[in-house]
C-alpha cells in the first residue's frame, strides 16, 4: 500500500498520485509471485486449407471477426487473452486476477466461446462460403512472473505447453479438460473420461476428459454426501427465528456466516428441508461476476413463486406474478415493476418503486404461511440488492418473514452495521465455528464407514481440514482419486505415505482467492509467515522484512487477525510474540504464493535469524535450522546449478541436521542409534544396510518425525536425496561420534565424493 512521503496518506496499490494531496507516489517494487491459472488453449481447425480457398483478404476479415467475437467472451468470464497466434487464441484465467472459481470460468468461457462462433459460422457462411471449427484445451498449472503490467503478461513452460498439447488432439468442436481442471470442476460439469494422452514433449501420460456439458443451475453437487454434524446448536438458532416471526408476526433478519466450506450451505439446506411445508421458500444466489447480476437471486426468486419456465416471455411473466397478488388497482403496477427489476421484462430506472413492489409480493406470499426468503453468498451481493434487504427489514411489518443470508465474513467487513441500520426489524447473526475433534471424528467416520475409518486416515484429515467439514471432505476425496485410500473387500485401507499428499486443488482455489483479495503488504506479511511454519514470529518477520514493510507489522497484524488468518501464540521464545495461522492449508496456500527464489532468500535468513535468537539453546534448535537451511539448498537446485552460496548452504544444514542427532548417537546402544537417527534424517540406504544387519529389527524408512512445535512443515523430510555435499557432512558427524562406517554405507554413485 503506498504511503505519501509528504502527508503520509495511506493509498490503493492502483494509485500513482496521493488521493490527499495529489503528490507523486513512489514507484511500487514490481511483485514476484506463483500462482496456479487456468489456461485456454483453441485453434481453429484446418486454417491451411482455409487459406488456400479464401482470398488472404478475405480471410484476414473472417479471423478479425472471429477473434473480435470471443474475445469479449474471455474477458466477460474473467480471463486475459495473452496472445492470439496465427489462428488460435490463448487466454488465461487467473493471472491477472485470482478467483477461487478460476478452472470454472475458463471451462464457461469455452463453451461460450464455441456458441459464438456457431453464430458467426451463419455469417461467414452466407458472406464467404465458408464455416470455421475449433479444438480447444484446457489445463490448470503453476505459472511464475514478475509485477502485472495490463496487456503485456505472457505465460510460458510446462501449464501453456500442455493446453496447446491437449487442444491438438481434440476432434473439431471439442474441448478437452486436463486432469488438473477436471478436478477443479467436476461438480459443474458432464465429462467422459479419456484414455490417457501421450502428448509430444511430456515424458509421462497425462489423463483428460471430453466436455460434454455445463451441469445447469446454480448449485454443484458434492461428491461425497456429508450429514450435517455439530451444528445443532445453529440449527436450533434459525428455528427459534422462525418461531419468533410466526409468534410476533414480524420480518426478521439472520445472517449465517463463516469461511469457505465452514457448512453454511449445508445448515441452510438442513433448515429447509426440517420445515416439510410449514412455511413458503424462496431461494436465490449471488452470483460473483457477470452482465446484470443485482437483482439475479431476486429474479431465481420470483421464478420459484410464479412458477415462470425459462422459455415463457414478458407477458406470460407478468401475468403470472399478478396472479400471485390480491386483484386490487395496484396488481399489475406491482408486477410489471417486479418484471422490470428482475429482468424479466426490459426497462430501466424503476429501483425505488421495485423496493415497495417486492415488499408488496413478499407481504402477499407471507400471509397464509411463514415465508423464508434464503439468499446464498450474500458477500458477493450488489450494494442495491442489500439495500432491497434492509429494507425488507426495516419496512414489512404483520407479516411473518424470515430473510436468511448466508455469507463469508467479508459482508460484516464491507458493512460492519449490516442488519442494525436505524429502524431495521430484528437482526441475528449466527457465526460458524470449526468442528470440534468429536465432530471431525463423527464426519469422517459418516463418509469413510464408522468401522472402516482407519486411525491413520482420521488423524490425517482431522489434522489437515482442522474442523472445516468442505475441507474434510475433500481431502478425503483427493486420497480416493490419489490411490492413498482403496477399497479391499468392502473397506477403505490406506496405501502408502499420507503425509505427502498435497493440498486439494479445490480447497487451494478457495483459499489462494481469499488471500489474493489482501492487499501487498499483507500479502508480503503473510509469505514471510508462512516460510517459518503455521506458528511464526513478529522479531523473524521484520528479519525478513524491508524497513517499509517492517514499521507497518504491528497494524497488518491487527488487520489479518481481524480478518480471521491468523490469531496469537504462545512463543517458545521469552522476548519474541509468536502468532500463527488459523489453519495450516491458509499457511500452504502463503507459501504456495512465493517464488522458489524468494524461498530459498528467506528460509537462509530465518535460519540465520533462528541461531541467533536461540543463543545458548541452539542446541534445542538444530534440526530446525538445519531443514530451513535444506530448503534453501533445495529450491536453489531447483532452479539451477548450484554455485558456492548452495554447497555452503549444504555443508550448514548437515552440519546442523548432525548436531541435532548428536544427542542420540552418543547414547547407548549406538547401531540401534544410527537406525533411528536415520530414519530421523531420512536416508534411506542407511536403514536399508542397519534392516539387513539387525535381525528382528522392524524400522520404517518413511517413518514421519513428529516437529517441534511451532517448527517446520515436513521437518525431517529426505535429506537422503540431498547432494553429496549435505551427505559428506552428515558422515563426517557420524565419524566424530565413533559410529562404524560400515553402517552409514551409501549408495557406490556417493562413494567417491566422499572419499
């Protein structure tokens, strides 16, 4: 966020002049990140032969158009076009702008895009003689670039290569879905399953799908049908709201709110359906982009009442919502206003008297029975439709009416007063809390079986989705479509390491998009955070911080409290405020944000920042810093050959990794020591040899070390697989601890580099 060097206004990250005192603003440093997009691939089919019947004039008109006609479309649906080349349009969902539902609109984008040109084909046909086809891919992968500059951000590596891979083995008019956006849509989408595609330059099979159909309607079904567990007490809430409209004859407002995959939507139904007829339902959703989305929800509404079929026009809709209320003088005013509002007639500038006419058909539909007016994602509502709401509240009077909204949290930032405005009706608001353990356990036993949720699994998922029940449910989803959970005669058993199983993609959507709506500073807050685990320190931060960002920490910290990322913590350090992340996936999504290079910069200086707050308890602390260090070394790999800052970067996490195991070499018993240490350390050969020497002895090379606490994620990940340098350093520790050589035998590639 920049701030005026003048007045010292705080500014939007867009603006290039204090909104104060019109001052220039310092330039931004340009921003690295990674991200996961969505890219559309689609080409027309048979453009050389295109362009040997058609005059190159009058092919550069009919690509013109063509172009012109979907470009529009990628833009209406949230992409950026990168480039058209030659005859085929990329566009990318994602870059420019991050949305939880990314994968969704790109696949919408397709589809509309192919409806479009069938639309252009009756011109090009009548005009030239000719039709156009398409083939067009899709896949979802993790980009990586420096600032945003509108119109001038490509993308480039494996994500592009493979949606223009994908797209050249569809058939004309296809769309193709790669894994990686099949899994992101799946609930919105009819798809056939493909064979797997060897595509040119990928070393393995990549699995695919063929788009058959957009699923209609507003709601994704999900795959795994999850009872409603821990919520009786909110349950019983929105009963006794009801119970109190009917007995005082009122409009009441009640706002359920919570997070991503909390089970707002799943308490609504449950309210719904426990109400068997006892009261009228009319529901809506909020839609998060679109053309004329204010009053969407409200014309799902007056659908549902009317009984309105899609294919009826203006006048049947107008009659049938007249139909709905008292023949008196005022009948078809109110319903030709509804029909305006709603779109189901064209008009425009009849908002205020839409107000009194939608109190008027409410007021009518309550009358005989409770009315129950359920708006879903209500963050994401126009300003003029919350007006509508509050002004049901504030003005329905001798009718009982129930307005339930569910929402995210960010409706109560956007409008911290949202329900208690001066003369508004009675207002609750029912906020969602994780499931306890208990509930996790009941969920998780619900969908795998009660008597065949293995242990293992129930500690994996209950400790990754930390209450969320969406979260729960998709992990235990990604570890049916992985192959870590199979079913052997009629029970689920877990097949190999669960914990290196990554984040769902649908739950990394959902929360990547939350972090994109922070602004930099918290963002850049958030990254540094996330490097050091789930639980992080203020001191550390600043560490890594520049002197900019540093002297705003104390306010950012309040800001993304407030906004339910993070909370304190206690610290293992006396003069050192420890906080940490809410969640751990909110931690991954952080760290998924940074660049391996920014990575590999701050796991270096945390770990220098670890050793010298440690002092004299370094000891305690060794094996943290020696991973930090390892991760540093790693990511520096990753993108390179390593120089002489990588091999020192080595040699300092053997070193410190070593130290860490120094306590156990040196207790008795060493050849049973060196097994355990390494499995700690996690190489592999070494317990392989000490398995084949010590008969009886049942170890587990991918046996996890728990971490410390407020210590990395993964901490005790292979370093068997590290280079030689970490390797040399590891065996020079064992010589000092007069551990038999004969048991740390290494792989013969090693031998000679350790000499």
């Amino acid at each position: 966020m920049p701030i005026c060097r003048v007045c010292g206004e705080e500014n939007p990250e867009r603006a290039r002049f204090c909104l104060a005192c019109g001052e220039a603003l310092p330039e931004q440093p340009a921003e690295r990140f990674r991200r996961v997009v969505t890219i559309l691939f689609s080409d027309v089919v048979d453009s050389t032969g295109l362009g040997e019947r058609l005059d190159p004039e009058t092919l550069d008109q009919v690509m013109t158009a063509f172009f012109e006609g979907v470009g529009p479309v990628v833009e209406r649906h949230g992409g950026k076009l990168a480039k058209f080349i030659g005859d085929a349009v990329m566009a990318v969902f994602g870059l420019t702008e991050l949305h939880e539902d990314d994968a969704l609109r790109a696949v919408r984008a397709a589809v509309e895009m192919r409806h479009t040109l069938a639309r252009l084909n009756d011109d090009f046909q009548r005009r030239y003689g000719v039709t156009l086809a398409t083939r067009t891919g899709l896949n979802t992968g993790t980009v990586a670039a420096k600032g945003l500059v509108p119109d001038r951000n490509f993308v480039a590596g494996d994500a592009a290569n493979a949606a223009a891979r994908l797209q050249q083995q569809a058939e004309a008019g296809e769309i193709l879905l790669a894994e990686s956006t099949y899994r992101l849509v799946r609930d919105a989408v009819d798809a056939e399953r493909l064979a797997p595609l060897e595509l040119k330059g990928k070393r393995d099979a990549i699995g695919a799908y063929r788009l058959l159909a957009l699923r209609e309607g507003p709601d994704a079904a999900s795959r795994l049908d999850a009872p409603l567990v821990g919520r009786r007490d909110a349950l019983a809430q929105l009963e006794w709201v009801l119970e109190r409209a009917e007995a005082e004859r009122d409009c009441r407002l009640v706002t359920v709110v919570g997070g991503p995959g909390i089970g707002k939507s799943r308490l609504t139904h449950e309210f719904v359906e426990s109400l068997d007829g006892r009261a009228t339902v009319l529901r809506g959703r909020c839609l998060p982009y679109g053309e004329g989305i204010t009053f969407w929800p409200l014309a799902q509404m007056v659908r549902q009442a009317a009984g309105i079929q899609e294919d009826e026009g203006p006048g049947e809709s107008v009659a049938r919502i007249e139909a709905l209320l008292p023949p008196d003088d005022d009948a078809h005013s109110i319903a030709e206003t509804i029909a305006h509002i709603t779109g189901l007639k064209e008009t425009t500038g009849v908002v205020a008297e839409g107000f009194w006419a939608v109190r008027r058909l409410f007021a009518t539909l309550a009358a005989e029975r409770p009315l129950v007016v359920l708006l879903d994602d209500a963050h994401w509502a126009e300003a003029t439709l919350l007006e509508l709401i509050e002004n049901l509240a504030r003005h329905s009077e001798s009718v009982p009416i129930v307005l339930l909204c569910a929402s995210r949290p960010e409706l109560l930032e956007r409008l911290p007063e949202w329900g208690h405005s001066a003369g508004a009706g009675p207002s609750t608001v029912v906020r969602l809390e994780p499931l306890d353990d208990a509930a996790c356990d009941r969920l998780i036993a619900e969908l795998l079986g009660e008597t065949q949720s293995l242990q293992e699994v129930r500690d994996h998922v209950a400790g990754r989705a930390e209450g969320n029940p969406l979260f729960i449910e998709q992990l235990i989803s990604m570890l049916i479509d992985d192959g870590k959970l199979e079913s052997l005669d009629g029970r689920w058993v877990a097949v190999g390491d669960l914990d290196n199983v990554t984040v769902p993609p649908g739950i990394h959507a959902l929360l990547a998009a939350r972090l994109e709506l922070l602004g930099s500073d918290e963002r850049a807050l958030l990254g540094r955070a996330a490097v050091m685990g789930q639980t992080f320190y203020i001191g550390a931060v600043a560490d890594l911080s520049s002197s900019d960002l540093a002297v705003r920490i104390p306010s950012l910290l309040l800001e993304l409290v407030r906004k339910e990322l993070i909370r304190p913590s206690r610290s293992d350090f006396r003069d050192e405020e420890a906080f940490e992340f809410r969640h751990l996936l909110i931690r991954d999504a952080a760290y998924d944000a940074v660049t391996k290079e920014s990575r590999a910069d701050l796991h270096a200086r945390f770990a220098d920042w670890l050793e010298r707050t440690a002092g004299e308890r370094l000891a305690e602390y060794a094996e943290i810093v020696g991973w930090h260090l390892e991760q540093a070394h790693r990511y520096l790999a990753e993108l390179g050959p390593i120089d002489e800052r990588g091999a020192e970067l080595a040699r300092r996490a053997a070193d410190r990794l070593g130290q860490g195991a120094v306590g156990v070499l040196e207790l008795p018993g060493p050849q049973q020591r060196v097994a355990e240490v390494a499995k700690e350390l996690r190489a592999p050969w070494i317990v392989g040899r000490h398995q084949r020497q010590c008969s009886g002895s049942e170890l587990d090379p991918g046996a996890r070390v728990p971490a410390r606490r407020g210590g990395p994620p993964g901490a005790g990940e292979a370093i068997g697989r590290a280079p030689c340098e970490l390797l040399s350093a590891l065996v020079d520790r064992a010589k000092l601890c007069q551990v038999p050589m004969r048991l740390l035998e290494v792989p013969p590639d090693d031998l000679g580099v350790l000499g």
